[in-house]
C-alpha cells in the first residue's frame, strides 16, 4: 500500500471510529456521561476527551503547524498515564469533573476532527511514522470503546431503577451442547504478531514455545454450568481457590458472577438491555481470574496458557457476537459447521488465560511517551483472550493480548477449559480419525 492509499484509508477509518464513539453515548444523558461508578471506572464524557486528547497531544501538536490547543488545563485533565507526557488529574476523582460539560467535550472532539481532517490533507506532513501514531491512536479509541460500555454497564448496574442502555435483542434460545475436547499434539510451535497490518507492541516479537499436547473446550463455560458450580458449595470450599482469590472472597462476599441477581424470586442478571432474566444457555460473564480458576480446578481441568489459546485460535475466522452486533450481551453457542475447531474463540466474553501478563522473549518497549502504552502494566496482571461483544472486530486478532487484575469483574470475561493430554489419548484420537 502506498503513502496516499494508506492515508486515504486511515482518514475513512478515522472518521468511521470517531463516529462509533458518539454513537454509544446517543443513548445517555449528561448525567450518565458525567457519573463515575468506582475508581477503576472512568465516566463516559471522560472517555470521549482522553481519546481525543491522544491524538490532539500525539498527533496535531507534532505535526500540525499553526494547530491550537482547544483548553490548556485539558492535557492535565485527560492524560490518563503517561508520566512523560506530564502531572495527571486523579483517576478515582474523574466523576468530580462536572466542568468541562458534555456539550464542551463535544466540541473538543469537533475541533480536533476538524484539525485532524486537515493534517490528512496535507501529504508532506504524514510521514510513515506519523500515520502509525494515527493507526494506534485508532485502535486507542477503539479499547475506549469497549471501555465505555463496560463503564457504563457498572454505573447503570450500581442504580436500583436497573434503567436500560439499549432495549436487548431477542435472542433465540439455544440448547447447551455437550462440551467437547480438541486435542492438540503440542510441540514447537511460533507465537506473536508477524508481517503486516497493525498490532500493539506487546504482541511482538512472534517466537517459539513448546507445547505439551494439551485438549481445549470446545465452546465458553455456559451460565448453567457455572451455576451447578455454586450449587456445589464452589464459593464456600478454600480448597478450589487460590489463597489471595479465597482471601477476596471472604473480604468481599463473592457467591456469584457480579451482576447475577433475583427477579420475582427467579435467576436474573443486569445487562445493558435492562433486568433480564438468566440464560443457562448463555456464556458465564463477569468473573475474575480467581472464580474462573476455581471453577476449572473444581471441573477437575485448568485454564488454558495464551500460547496454546493463540496456537488453536491462529485459523479461526474472528467473526461471532462483537460490538457491530448490537447486541452488548454474550449469547448462545452460534451454528456455523463450515469451521470445525473450537467456537466463540472470539466475541461473547474474553476468556481468562493461566498465562501472567509478562514480555515475550527480546520485547523493547518504544522510546518515548508512547512507550508507556503496554510496557510499564506487565506486573501482577493476568491475560485474557478473543474479545468480547462489546469489542469491534476490526480490533482483534489472534495475536492479541487482554490484561487485567485477577480480581477484575467489571469486564465481559469469562472461562474456557483445557487439560492435559497424554501420547496414548493422542494415539488413539489419530486411529479414531483414520477411520472416519
């Protein structure tokens, strides 16, 4: 792709984004978009000027002469971490920001469109290198995205009206199948984003891992699987848990998936559709790393590593219930028989891996501010894996890496078993298969 084409594409693709942001917010009202839920939340106006605020600070003031700041207090403001860059507004405090309005953050995000549609017209100032801070600017929003609607999902969640986001579409009801196993023979195999197209730097560089043959679930953990979970004591038993899950447990209360909750004495859960009534047949949401651990040691299974997740996942075709669905809410196993492997291994909910979020082998983290992206959260956090339905799809690939806190529920995660395999288990499905 030459200069031209790519800045062409980035500029619809600009436009595109940038528009799917506001359209999330269609719905709220200004005090929706002002109110922040908890500290690791962020109000959705919050989200609409950080995003903005990355490609007014990364982007126009480097590279577009004459450009005008729109507020000089915005870059303390709306910086979320980037020490490099300067002092930060306190995170915890971000609901306190009735000032700037919401109507105000909208014409910031205004004028930094209007700047930014000026700088790609102006071929001599979009360097290659320029053009790949707009690409990862992009895919910045794009996370905000998610970000938001998970946000928002918290907040309306903490209010007893239980008020609705968007009116859920109907979902038709699907049987829970029988889980099934794949089994992979392991070995030597490559890992990591490689060749062409965007990814984030802490996807590189692609390397080698060994694999011992392992099997993967054939589908997410369903609602009705987890709740035979709990009706088997998982919550009150320590030796399912690791010791700092068991210890949040009892300092918090845990006995279900958050947002799980009662409807005229019947199963129920809060989505962003309302109070609906709980699906078995849906994917289990809303769990940390410690119930997903819990859960797969009282199957008698574990989680999977993020390099045998991305080894099965590498042919999967990323289609499924993602953000452009509309529908904000996993839902049942889909029927799509021309792929044979594992399904849902994107959209519906991310699927927490065993694997601590960590470098890869020979990683460097980018000089500068930007450099502060990924790099510096790589202590204490656990990956995750395939996206959710509140993730777009243009977003996700493979090779992509979730982090969060084991703690973290407010996301759309969720569980896929795996195992251990043995030579005779392989050697048998390899005599089964040539018989077929």
């Amino acid at each position: 792709m030459d200069a031209n084409e790519r800045r062409g594409r980035l500029e619809r693709r600009y436009r595109s984004i940038r528009n799917v942001s506001m359209r999330l917010v269609e719905t709220l009202s200004a005090e929706d978009c002002a109110a922040q839920s908890m500290p690791d939340a962020s109000p959705a106006k919050w989200h609409l000027a950080h995003t903005t605020w990355f490609f007014e600070t990364f982007v126009l003031k480097t590279a577009l002469s004459g450009y005008a700041i729109f507020h000089p207090r915005f870059e303390y403001l709306f910086n979320s971490y980037y020490n490099s860059v300067g002092a930060q507004y306190s995170r915890p405090e971000r609901g306190l920001l009735t000032r700037p309005t919401l109507e105000e953050v909208g014409d910031y995000r205004t004028h930094v469109d209007s700047a930014m549609l000026v700088l790609f017209e102006r071929e001599s100032a979009c360097s290659d290198a320029l053009l790949d801070v707009v690409e990862l600017g992009l895919n910045h929003e794009q996370q905000h995205q998610e970000l938001l609607l998970t946000d928002i999902k918290h907040l309306l969640g903490r209010n007893p009206l239980a008020p609705v986001y968007r009116p859920a579409k109907e979902t038709l009801a699907t049987p829970i199948r029988s889980l099934r196993w794949h089994l992979q023979p392991g070995g030597v195999v490559s890992v990591g984003h490689e060749g062409h197209g965007f990814a984030f730097d802490n996807e590189s560089p692609r390397h080698r891992v060994h694999l011992e043959p392992f099997a993967i679930a054939s589908r997410p953990i369903r609602n009705g699987e987890f709740k035979a979970f709990i009706d088997d004591g998982g919550y009150h038993r320590p030796e399912l848990w690791l010791s700092e899950g068991w210890a949040k447990v009892q300092e918090t209360g845990w006995t279900a998936p958050l947002y799980w909750t009662e409807q005229d004495g019947r199963p129920a859960t809060f989505t962003l559709g309302g109070l609906l009534p709980l699906r078995m047949e849906e994917a289990v949401c809303h769990v940390s790393f410690f119930e997903a651990d819990a859960f797969a040691r009282w199957a008698g299974c574990r989680l999977p590593t993020e390099a045998e997740w991305e080894w099965v996942a590498a042919e999967a075709p990323i289609e499924g219930n993602l953000l452009e669905e509309g529908r904000f809410h996993p839902a049942g196993e889909p029927a799509r028989p021309e792929w044979q492997g594992p399904r849902q291994l994107f959209g519906d909910v991310w699927e927490w891996t065993a694997s601590a979020y960590s470098p890869y082998p020979g990683y460097r983290a980018a000089e500068g501010a930007l450099g502060e992206y990924n790099g510096k959260f790589m202590s204490s956090q656990m990956v995750l894996r395939g996206g959710s339905c509140v993730t777009p799809r243009s977003h996700l690939r493979a090779s992509y890496r979730n982090f969060f806190y084991p703690d973290a529920r407010w996301q759309f995660s969720g569980i896929r078993l795996a195992r251990d395999a043995d030579a005779e288990e392989l050697s048998r499905a390899r005599r089964t298969a040539s018989l077929e």
